[in-house]
C-alpha cells in the first residue's frame, strides 16, 4: 500500500474521528490541524490514520469548552503549561456550575407545581453580541413572501441546544445559514424549537446591549425566553413553534443531510469579500462568474503579443473603498487570474484572487448571492464550488462558525 492509499479523504476522517469536514477545514485554518496532504490541483484534503488520537483528543477538548487558544497549549504546548491550562479551566468550570446551582435553588421555590406545570428546562449562556451576531446572519435566509406562504416552516429559524452548543439555522431552499455558538455554560437535554424569523430579530435587537444572556427553552418547546439579570425576553406567543411535541420543528428540513455530503470544493476562490458585493449589487439578471488567466505569455494572438488593457476592481487600503482601474498587461508578463462577474446588462467586473482550479464559470440569482456576503465576517470570502449543479459553500476563515449554502442556477445564454 503507498502513501496515497493509506491517506483518508476528509469526509471519511470525519466520520472516524467524530468531527464535521467544515470542523475539519476551521482547524486547518486555525493551525491547530493540518491535513497530511492537500492536492495541490482540486484542494482536496488528506488524512492520516495517525492523526486521528490528535482530532479526538481535539474534539474532547472543544466539547469541554476550551478556547482554541488553550487547545492549542494542550496538544502542542510543554507539559506544566498544559496542566496549568486544565487546571485552570477545570476551576472555571467548579465555580460556575457552583453558581449555576446557587441560582437554581433560589428560583425552585418560585417554579409552579403541579403535573401541568413540569417542564425540564434547558439553558445555555451566551454573549449577548455574539447571539444578536448570530441571528444577524441567519435570519436572512429564512423565508418570505410566497415561499413562506406555500412553505411556513421555512419563515422560521431553528434554534438547536444540544451536546454544549447552540446552533441557529435558516432556509428558503435556496439558501441554507448555519451559526454554531459555543456557551460559557450549558445545561439539560437536547432542545429544537422554531423562532419566527421577526421574532428573532426582535429578540437579537435587545440581546446585543445585554453583556450575557440566558437562553432558557422548555422541554416540549412550548416556551423559549431568553434572561439577563432580572430582565426577562419570551418569544411571543404564535412565534415560537415545536408546540404538541416538536411536531413544526421536526418538520424542518434536515440541514445535516445537506451539510454531511459537502467535502472540500474542487474549485476553492479567495477574493476580496465587499469588492464582489459591490461587483454583485444592483445587478436584476442572473449574475455570472467565470475564472479566467489574464497576460503573462502561456497564449498566443493579439493579446499576447500587444499586451492588453483591462479593468480591475482592488482595494485601495488608504480609503477603504472600491476603485475600478484601468491596467495594461505587458507582453510576457506573469499570468494572473481573475474573476470575472457580469450579467450581460452591466459592463463586467474584474477583480483579483486566489484560487484552486482554473476554467471555472457558474451563476447566482444575485438577491441570493448578495445576503451571503454580506453576512460574512472579516475582508475575505471562500467560496468553496464542486460543481455548477451543487450548493457553492460561502465562508470566511475569521468566523469557522458559521456557513451559508447558496444554490447556482442556469445561465443564460446572453451575458457577455
């Protein structure tokens, strides 16, 4: 057997080892853990059998709730350093569950008796930035006008707790948003309840000036509210749905099945995230996006020979905003490639990247293709593309926690 065949793709590695692919690929950005090898054509990750006690050993750490910081120190870092850092969480943890307790028995004399009125909850703690973040990013995925109306369980955002997270997901059928948080604290069993998309930005416009919010969901999903001191938030009534057992909630598309299949894209494109949000924005027609090498001497013809002028979109660091220039490619100079976005309407844009594969060129409906990117964190976006027929995976390396699916559709025959 040689090198390759004893390598595991990235989903089977996954499924090895207990962790997610898109897991898998924050931890590669993260340096925490480095696949074996990656093509250096389709980008595909590789695994080795042998790391698999490492990505235990990390999945066990994160589950316990250990910054990436302090992961970090615990796999790599000297011995006494490592011990200092679980000890020191492992106080962390005492101290909060000491509170967490303190808090329970003082509110037990309030909680009502009866058979009609026992309920297990289960709570998780949050910042409250980081939820009104979260539901930021996801609420716009959910569904609205006649989607919503043939669909309503689309108009609505999942709230999952389960295994210490909180996840919130989102979808038209066109797009699919996925936020994972990670509480300072949790406790109960698992929970799955639907939040009207309104409420939820109701509820995220009063988190975000609380330092730290209590989330607190019913065992029959009846009752979701969420606390920060003495200050109480309940989802309004005929908002939260899961009533009668989860029956709503369960009706909601598996995300998982959609998100379990999606191993690292063939074509992996890093560009600069507000410049193709300007680029996409404005544009009413199917938008068009197309992988191209421009200059450099690998062709012949006019261009080669004569250079060509083209217009490229670069970020100019000193403002802060797009401008569109006018370049000259030089004869022999080095190949560059570009993205191209146009919609046949609008004269093309050209901006600059860096990318696995070559050769590529897919289309968006832009109103699904803009909420995206301009849900993203940080300078950049990845878009990660197998195929024009398969959802385009849209995220930044600065927030590995939360993933957009955005379907292509057909192009036309008329863009450029």
């Amino acid at each position: 057997m040689d090198d390759s065949e004893a390598l595991l793709s990235i989903g089977t590695f996954a499924r090895r080892v207990g962790l997610t692919p898109s897991a898998l690929r924050f931890y590669d950005d993260c340096g925490v853990l480095r696949p074996a090898r990656v093509d250096g054509v389709t980008g595909y990750r590789r695994y080795g059998a042998g790391q698999a006690a490492r990505a235990v050993r990390l999945r066990q750490l994160r589950e316990a709730g250990l910054p990436l910081v302090d992961v970090a120190v615990v796999l790599d870092g000297p011995e006494d350093a490592a011990h200092g850092v679980l000890r020191a969480h492992l106080e962390r943890m005492r101290r909060n569950e000491a509170e967490a307790r303190a808090l329970v028995e003082r509110l037990l004399p309030e909680a009502p008796e009866g058979a009609g009125h026992c309920r297990a909850w289960a709570r998780a703690w949050i910042g409250g930035a980081e939820l009104a973040s979260a539901v930021r990013q996801v609420a716009p995925a959910a569904a609205t006008g006649k989607t919503r109306e043939r669909h309503p369980v689309l108009g609505h955002v999942l709230l999952e707790l389960s295994a210490g997270e909180v996840r919130l997901v989102a979808t038209d059928r066109y797009r699919l948003a996925v936020r994972v948080l990670r509480p300072t604290e949790f406790e109960g069993g698992p929970r799955r309840v639907l939040i009207g998309a309104e409420a939820a930005r109701g509820l995220a416009e009063w988190a975000v000036r609380q330092r730290t919010v209590e989330l607190e969901c019913a065992g029959d999903g009846a009752e979701v509210r969420l606390r920060s001191g003495t200050d109480v938030r309940e989802v309004p009534d005929g908002c939260a749905a899961g009533r009668g057992g989860g029956a709503e909630a369960a009706a909601f598309p598996d995300y998982r099945l959609m998100l379990e299949g999606l191993e690292a894209g063939r074509h992996r494109l890093i560009v600069d995230r507000e410049a193709l949000r300007d680029a996409v924005a404005g544009r009413a027609r199917v938008v068009s996006v197309s992988v191209s090498v421009s200059g450099g001497g690998t062709g012949g013809g006019e261009d080669a020979e004569c250079g060509r002028k083209e217009r490229v979109v670069s970020r100019e660091t000193a403002s802060g905003e797009a401008a569109e220039v006018s370049r000259e490619t030089a004869p022999g100079a080095p190949a560059e490639q570009t993205l191209t976005v146009s919609d046949g309407g609008r004269e093309p844009v050209r901006l600059r990247l860096i990318t696995e594969g070559s050769g590529l060129r897919i289309a968006f409906d832009p109103a699904v293709l803009l909420p995206a990117l301009e849900a993203g964190v940080g300078p950049d976006v990845l878009l990660e593309i197998t195929s024009v027929e398969r959802p385009v995976v849209v995220r930044s390396a600065d927030q590995g926690s939360f993933t957009t699916l955005v379907m292509p559709v057909r192009r036309s025959g008329t863009e450029d």
